[in-house]
C-alpha cells in the first residue's frame, strides 16, 4: 500500500536522480506484498477480531519502542508490557499511551519513528503530529478507526494489498489457527497466510526446557523421540504437517552460522548425552551446527526453503528476560563467521540447485566480505534482506551498495518485514521498496544500467524474486 503523503520520502535529493526515483517506485509501489518472513500471531486473521486499543495494538507489543524507553529508565511494566514473574504491570491504555508521547523525542531518526509516523497517516489516516500535548488526540483518533470495521485484520489485509504472509510457528505448535484459515479460504498450500518451520525450541540444548519440549514433539508426532533415530523421524513429521498447512520455508535462529558433519553413532551419543542432561555449551553448539546439515538434507526432500538468522545474543539483559521473558528487547548482535561455519554445509550440498539457503546477517561487515561472494559462488544460496537492528534506510542502502557488485540482485531474495506488528507492514515493504528505487536510479544516472532494465529489476526485487525464491508459485487471488 504505497504511501499518500510525502511523496519523495526517502527518495534521492539530487533532482535527475529522484525524478527517474519517483518512475521506478511507482512501478514497485503498485505490486502485491509478498512477507515471507514475519512473526505476525496467525490468530489474529484467524479470529479477525477488532485490534485493541491504540497502546496495546502499537506499543505494548513492539520491543523496538520499549527497549529504547528502557534505556532512558522507563520500566516495560510502566508500558503494559506483560510479567512471567507475577510482578504488576499498567494495564490502562490510554496511560501507557501518554507515557510512550512524553518520550517520543528519543525516537528523532530512528526507523521506528519513520514506521510510526507513516502508519499513523497511511494506515489510519491520522496526521496530528504526536507529541506530549497531542497525546489524547492521536489516541482518540487512532481508537476511533480501530471501531471500525474497514480496521478489522481480515479487511487491513486486503488494503495492504498483502498477497502472502508467512507466519512462525514451533513444532510444538498444533497449528490449529492455520487450520481454521484453511477451512476460511485463507490458509494451505497456496493460501493467504502460511506458516513457517521454526524448530529452535526443539534443537537448541540451551533453550529453557529443550528436553522437556523434545517429550512433548514426541507426543505432538507420534514418533518416539526417546532414540535420535525417533527424534528425525519426529521432526520430518512435523515438517509435513507444516507443508500441509502451506508452509514453504524453515527458519532457523542459532547463536552462530556454525555447520557440522557429524556421523550418525556421533549425532546419536550427542543427542543422548543432551536427553540425559550432560550436555556442556560446547555440545550444545556442536549439536545446532549438525543438525542444520540434517535440515538441508530434509529440504532436498521435502522442498522447504532454509532460512538461517544467526548472529543474535538472546536474553543479554537478563533482568529484563527475569521480569518479562523472551522477545522483549533484551537480546543484541554479535560478529557473527559465515566463510568457515558454513563450509561443511556448502561442501555438501552448496551447488545442489534444489536446495534454497537463505541467509542473513546482524553482522553487516560481513555483507561484502562473506555473505555476498558466498551468494556468488554457490547455487544453493541466497542472501536476504537486512533485518532487525539493520533494518533501517541507512543500511538498506549501504546492503544494496555492499553485495550488488559481487552478488548481483538476482542472488538477493527479496525484502523482509520480520515484525510481529502487522499494521506496520505495507510501510515496512514501502521504505524497502522507496530505497531500491533511490539505488536503481543512481545506476541509470551513472550510465551503468539502461531505465528499462532498472525498471524490470525493481519489479523483481519488490514482487517475484521473494515469491519464486520462496516458492509462493502463482499470484494468489
């Protein structure tokens, strides 16, 4: 859903250049979305309730805006933001709402302002600048929309002009909300909103209670998972199961890019001595690493495209994982290898053209030194976009400029919102789409690349390229 207003946003400021700009956005603001990748709760199209208020709808939920008030003394609870440790939180909306106001200053420049402000005017229609004096008006006005049946999920979905949507679910997960998608029009091979295979929870030794969560694969599959032999069997399961209710990729969020070609005996005793509770952090990351090969193997198998988000160091504010948990704010990027870690993979299986790697990075030094020369050189790879931390215009920009001349665009997979807040999606994929014109159009200006051609790859990096590299197939109805 292309924006109404500012209609240069981000666009370049040297006037030839952002007039051929303006061309190539407009032909990339008018294709479909295609999110491949998000953490978007499949319950909320599912169910297709009205959003909550404001606070809890823009706020409560998005831990780039709490982690940055944190980290000026505001507490997540003063934000409504929900305990595990029984601790009281603010529950009243509009007074989280005017606490978020009163510091909308620390937002000046980020991406999360340049988000905000966008969905405010795009999504609902509302162009009262925030600020601390406009606090109830903004709210007031945002409430308002939300009462309204064109702001419903399904209808938004719609407007966003959203052709597919995948969601993120464990193995554990009974996938019923999927399943009542499915039986709404929505969901399956081919639908609407898909699932993705995010098997961390049942991989990573270190994850709170791994074992426990293998148990309850067992009993989720039907395969015993008390053998390694069992615990494959269990997992393949799973993966057609996902397949069934249309999901196209895996993902897989390790601490590092590590790979590991274990034999069989050795994958056994490691799995063993992890089940036992003997497992050292050294077995814990041997045992990650081996079985992404064991993944890549199944997706030669069953046509799940690999997607690979390493480089993040989970939980690193601990008081903050005590209070409220996982996935909150509290986790940062480190260095992260790709050159070495992935070696035993890329030996393998690196120029099997069945088998897609999508890889991304929180390392963006690595952009031009590893990840875009490995994209060249092996047929099974892929890079995706920057994410999280790096998904701002800056780095959008500095990626396109990093990996294009040893990478090509045609080894890129596309853009990626990787959010849980679904409002901001159309102007997440708007400023991806804003900053590829802005490059596109420096290429034609430096007579590097014809205007029909920059024209045809906007196009490409917008729309087909994420939906043949994630295999969305034909466009959706």
């Amino acid at each position: 859903m292309p924006t109404t207003s500012r209609s240069d946003l981000l666009l370049p400021a040297e006037p030839g250049q952002r007039a051929l700009a303006r061309e190539l956005y407009a032909l990339a603001a008018e294709q479909p979305i295609i999110s491949p990748h998000g953490h978007v709760d499949p319950a909320l199209l599912a169910e297709d309730r009205p959003f909550p208020d404001p606070a809890r709808l823009l706020v409560v939920p998005d831990h780039y805006l709490t982690r940055m008030l944190l980290s000026q003394g505001v507490p997540p609870a003063d934000l409504g933001v929900p305990s595990v440790d029984g601790s009281p939180v603010e529950t009243d909306g509009r007074t989280i709402w005017r606490r978020f106001a009163a510091h909308w200053h620390l937002f000046r420049g980020t991406p999360s302002r340049l988000w905000l402000e966008q969905t405010f005017r795009d999504v609902f229609g509302v162009h009262t600048p925030l600020s601390p004096a406009t606090a109830d008006t903004v709210y007031d006005a945002l409430a308002a929309r939300l009462a309204e049946p064109e702001f419903r999920p399904r209808a938004l979905f719609g407007r966003f002009h959203i052709e597919v949507l995948a969601t993120t679910e464990s193995p554990l997960d009974d996938l019923a909300q999927h399943a009542k998608l499915a039986a709404d029009g929505w969901g399956g091979p081919g639908g609407r909103v898909v699932t993705t295979f995010r098997p961390d929870d049942v991989v990573d030794m270190e994850f709170d209670n791994w074992s426990a969560n293998v148990d309850r694969l067992a009993e989720v599959s039907g395969e015993d998972t008390g053998t390694y032999a069992g615990y494959l069997a269990a997992l393949r399961q799973r993966r057609a199961a996902f397949i069934a209710a249309g999901a196209t990729s895996t993902d897989h969020g390790h601490p590092t890019a590590r790979t590991l070609a274990l034999d069989p005996a050795e994958a056994a005793a490691l799995y063993d001595r992890g089940r036992r509770g003997r497992a050292d952090p050294a077995d814990a990351e041997a045992f990650r690493a081996h079985m992404l090969l064991e993944f890549a193997r199944m997706s030669l198998d069953d046509g799940l495209v690999m997607q690979l988000h390493p480089g993040a160091v989970r939980n690193h504010n601990r008081w903050l994982y005590a209070r409220h948990g996982r996935d909150v704010g509290g986790d940062v990027p480190h260095a992260t290898e790709y050159v070495h870690g992935l070696a035993p993979l890329l030996d393998a299986y690196g120029n099997e053209p069945r088998l897609r790697v999508v890889l991304y990075t929180l390392d963006e030094d690595t952009f031009t030194r590893e990840l875009a020369p490995l994209a060249g050189g092996y047929a099974a790879l892929y890079l995706g976009a920057p994410w999280w931390f790096l998904d701002s215009p800056e780095v959008l920009r500095r990626f396109r400029e990093a990996v294009t001349e040893t990478a090509g665009f045609y080894n890129t997979a596309g853009f990626v919102d990787d959010t849980r807040a679904f409002c901001s999606i159309p102007v997440r994929h708007d400023v991806a789409r804003r900053v590829d014109a802005g490059f596109l159009a420096r290429l034609v200006v430096e007579h590097r690349l014809p205007l029909d051609e920059a024209a045809e790859t906007i196009v490409d990096l917008a729309y087909r390229l994420p939906k043949r590299v994630f295999n969305f197939g034909e466009a959706n109805s």
